[in-house]
C-alpha cells in the first residue's frame, strides 16, 4: 500500500461527475475517483475547513468511533472491480482492530475529519499526470476550478466554487 493524499476535487467532463484525485505521498503518480455529488460536499466542506452547526453524516462516524473509545489510523483503497473502487476504515480500539467495508468516498470523507491516513494499492495508482485547472481562490477561477486541500472558503465562498465548476475544464477523465 502507498500512501496517498488529496490533491484536489473537480468534475469530470464527460460524465458531469465529481472526481476526488489522490496523489502519492512525496511521488507525482494518481488516482481519480469518481464520487457522488454528496460526497464531494462534504470532502470540500472538510478542505475548507468549513463547519456547520449541527452534524452532517460524515461528521458522526468519528464521533461514533471517538464515542466507543476508538480511533481510524488508516484508510485503505483496496481495489476496483467492474469500475467500482473498495475501501476499508481500519478502527483500533485498545488492542482489537476492526476493519470495515466502505465506499472510498465515504473514507476520504470521515479520514479528513479524523485526520487518518489514506493508502492504496500500489496497482491503483497511475503514473498519467492529471491536469487540472487550480485555483488559489474562488476569483481566480470563474469558469470553476479545483478545490485543493488548505484552501480556506467562506460557507458563500464555497457555495459560490461548487455552483462554478466546469465540467468542461476537467475533460481528461474517461472511467
């Protein structure tokens, strides 16, 4: 396994669908995801540090798991079957680990949230270089753009980014 990070969020031109990119930790190889639009709201809410007043779903897994006394060290990117990509939420509690099944974008999600560590097959990762579009603000980008980890939005600013994207910017992606 091969540590990963986000590198950044956008949609794919063809099929209009969201798509997560993680990066190799420290090396330039790739790994496009394709998510739900849900999912990638709350994995750039997270990027943008924004938070809501009460709970979303992806902010009550980790007060699940804090709650029963555990902790996520890890998510895993295990493998893609029939263009459908596994994942796996390592939870340690004392001295049991548990391992469970979940959508990749779920992980990414609650791994954000709980600041754990992201891994895939070294298989998975491609050494295609993904050209996106960046942006260091919503200004710079107003035919929409990238979300990339540390950019900090406003809830109007980030509203404003996922109401702009293009799909027509990230024409690379063919699943």
């Amino acid at each position: 396994m091969i540590k990963v990070r986000v590198q950044s969020l956008g949609l794919d031109q063809q099929t209009q669908s969201p798509v997560v990119i993680l990066q190799e930790d420290g090396g330039v190889r790739v790994l496009p995801i394709w998510i739900g639009p849900a999912e990638a709201t709350a994995i750039a809410m997270e990027m943008a540090g924004m938070k809501f007043p009460r709970p979303l779903t992806h902010d009550l897994f980790p007060q699940l798991i804090r709650g029963m006394g555990g902790s996520l060290t890890r998510v895993l990117i295990t493998r893609v079957q029939e263009n459908t990509y596994f994942a796996e939420l390592v939870i340690t509690r004392g001295d049991e680990v548990f391992t469970l099944d979940a959508r990749p974008s779920d992980s990414i999600a609650i791994a954000l949230r709980m600041h754990a560590e992201l891994y895939a097959g070294d298989g998975l990762l491609s050494d295609t270089a993904v050209e996106l579009p960046s942006a260091s603000s919503i200004e710079d980008a107003p035919e929409g753009g990238t979300m990339e980890p540390g950019m900090k939005l406003s809830p109007e600013q980030l509203q404003e980014y996922l109401r702009k994207l293009n799909p027509e910017d990230l024409g690379r992606f063919n699943p």
